[in-house]
C-alpha cells in the first residue's frame, strides 16, 4: 500500500522549508518535501550572489517572525547553513531532483505527480516561488552567444565586463555585487528609476558617481550579435558596446500554466485565488511564500505564510 502524507511540500524554499519544520514541530507527522533542484533553496543559491547581505526586513519592509523558525539577518552562506541545520534537526522525508509536473484531487486524497513518481496526500503546499522562470528578451539570443548569457549569477566569475539588464532591485543587487570584481554597466531602458528601494538606489548613484559602476539609463537593447565570441550589444540609440557576459534580471513569472495544472483557479486579473488563510479553492491546497504575493515577497513572509497554514491544516483536523 502506498503511504499517504499529512502534508506534501512543493518546493524546497523558504517556503516549503517554514512549512516542513512548522509542521513537524506542531504534530503532523507524515510530511514529504519535493524539491526540483539537486538541494534546497535554489532561489538563494542561484540568484544571490556569494557573500550577499540577506536581510531579514527586505527591502526595508519590517517582518515580525510569528513561527518557530528564529531566522536573523546574514549572508547568502549563513543562510544556507542554517537552513541546512533546521533540515538536518529533523528526521523529513526529502525528495530532490524531482519537478512536479501536476496535482490531481480524488475524492479526499490528492496524487501529486512527478516525472518518476506519484504521491498521496492529505494537503499540499505549493511554495516554489516565482524565479522559476525568468523573464527573457523579446528579441533573439543568438545560440552560440549562449555561454555568455544569464539569467542568474551562475556562471558569473571576475574580471569580466559585463551588461546588467534591468532597473529592479534584484539588477541592482546583482550590479553592486558584480562591480567589486568585475566592470559593470547597468542597462535600465527608462530614464529612472521606480522600482528600487532607498538603500539600493543610494548605492547606485554613489557607484555610479564614484565610477565604480556605469549607468546607461533610457535605452534599450535592439539585437545582440556574436563579435569574435563576445556578445555585440545593440542599443536603440545607435551605439553598440562589446561585453564578456550580458545578465538579464527583468524578472520572473509566475508559472501559471502549472498553477493551472494543479488545480489552483485564477482571477479576471490573472492572480490565484486564495483565501486569507492561503488556502486555494480547493479544500486542502495552499500557496505560500513568493507565490502568494502579489510583489515584495521576503524570507520572512515565506516563513510567516508557512506557519499559518500549518495551524490551519491542523485546526481542520
Ligand atoms: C537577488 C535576490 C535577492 C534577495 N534578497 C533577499 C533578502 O536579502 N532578504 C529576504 O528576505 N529576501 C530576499 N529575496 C527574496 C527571497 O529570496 C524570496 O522572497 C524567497 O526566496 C521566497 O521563498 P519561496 O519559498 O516562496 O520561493 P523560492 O525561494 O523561490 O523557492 C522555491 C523553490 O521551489 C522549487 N520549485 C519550483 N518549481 C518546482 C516544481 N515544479 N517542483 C518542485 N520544486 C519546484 C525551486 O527550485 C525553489 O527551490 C531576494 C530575492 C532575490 C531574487
């Protein structure tokens, strides 16, 4: 017979990893989290850059932590450790490398279906946040120009002149970081900024004004082309700079199509509907963490989300 779980977690983030502990702390036993990633957190390994400042108020948005989990201001490494540790604390069922490719309710019991497997649960979280799919340019990325570009900071090393694409505040996390080891321009097709919080803004403008790094503010990019295995960079103004590396950060979209496939419903506005206890209209779904915010989504709030769902999942019982 195959097992059925308490709870099945979907996504290996801040937001599964406050869902697994809540709920082993406050008595639902059988839990299993499905990650897609080789680990947990592919969102801070993948985007935050080595050594980042992980701030617990993100962007300034103060967040008192309602759950078990004491989670403190640090870098992207202490972080990581100590979300190690809180899973290493716990004896939780982990599958990684494993995508959920869909969600189906029969009767009382969901089938949570992966490429190799099938689950049963009671409940299922949905937390896999929104960087699962970046957004990408409209216009054509050359193939062989591929190597040299990013959509996060993976492949990103130092001493390389580099084009950061996009005027949010992950850009520009990302352009302060690059430009300590590499020469950065940061590329934002509107002439100012909207997007970006008082601390990043300041220190764009003082790098900016220190030569630190570049701004090249109100263009935008028209074709990329490859020049002796370097990307060829075309802006709209007539002007074109040979780069190492282009990085986009435009951002991520929710995978709606997914959502879709798991039984999650949207609204005219094209936003899942949940309720103020993060449950989907189907009785025993929830959404948490980036996914259930509309922007400025934080650790913080990933975790908060968690644990109110764990004491609703266990006031039903
Ligand atoms: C550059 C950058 C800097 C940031 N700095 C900070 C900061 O200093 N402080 C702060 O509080 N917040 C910061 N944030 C925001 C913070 O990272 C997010 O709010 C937080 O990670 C959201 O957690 P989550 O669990 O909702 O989603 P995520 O962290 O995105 O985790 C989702 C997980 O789900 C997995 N997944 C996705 N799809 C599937 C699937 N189908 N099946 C299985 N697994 C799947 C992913 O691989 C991923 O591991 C930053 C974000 C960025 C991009």
């Amino acid at each position: 017979m195959q097992q059925i779980y308490d709870l099945v977690i979907i996504g290996g983030g801040p937001g599964g990893i406050g869902a697994t502990i809540e709920a082993k702390l406050l008595g639902l036993d059988k839990i299993l989290i499905i990650e897609r990633g080789n680990n947990h957190s592919q969102t801070i390994r993948k985007f935050y850059k080595d050594n980042k400042r992980v701030d617990k108020d993100y962007k300034g948005k103060v967040t008192e932590l309602t759950g078990s989990i004491d989670f403190k201001d640090g870098t992207k490494e202490s972080t990581l450790d100590y979300f190690d540790q809180l899973l290493d604390n716990d004896e939780i069922d982990t599958e990684f490398n494993s995508e959920v490719e869909k969600i189906k309710k029969d009767k009382d019991i969901f089938q949570i279906i992966t490429a190799r497997a099938g689950y049963m649960s009671k409940n299922v979280i949905i937390a896999i946040g929104t960087m699962g799919k970046p957004n990408k340019p409209d216009y054509k990325i050359p193939p062989s120009l591929r190597p040299r570009i990013n959509f996060n900071l993976d492949k990103c090393s130092s001493s390389e002149k580099l084009l950061m694409v996009g005027g949010g505040n992950s850009a520009a996390e990302y352009a302060i970081e690059l430009s300590k080891t590499n020469t950065v321009t940061l590329n934002y097709r509107r002439d100012k900024f909207n997007r970006l919080n008082e601390i990043n803004e300041k220190i764009i403008y003082e790098y900016n004004g220190q030569e630190k790094l570049r701004l090249r503010m109100g263009t935008d990019i028209e074709l990329l082309e490859n020049d002796k295995g370097l990307v060829k960079v075309n802006f709209n103004d007539g002007y074109y700079t040979i780069y190492d590396r282009v990085i986009y950060a435009i951002g991520g979209t929710t995978p709606i199509d997914f959502l879709k496939l798991c039984g999650i419903s949207f609204d005219k506005n094209s936003k899942p509907e949940f309720d103020d206890n993060f449950e989907s209209k189907t009785k025993g779904l929830y959404l948490a963490g980036d996914i259930a915010v509309q922007s400025g989504g934080s650790i913080a709030i990933a975790l908060n989300h968690a644990r109110h769902i764990i004491e609703h999942i266990l006031k039903q019982r």
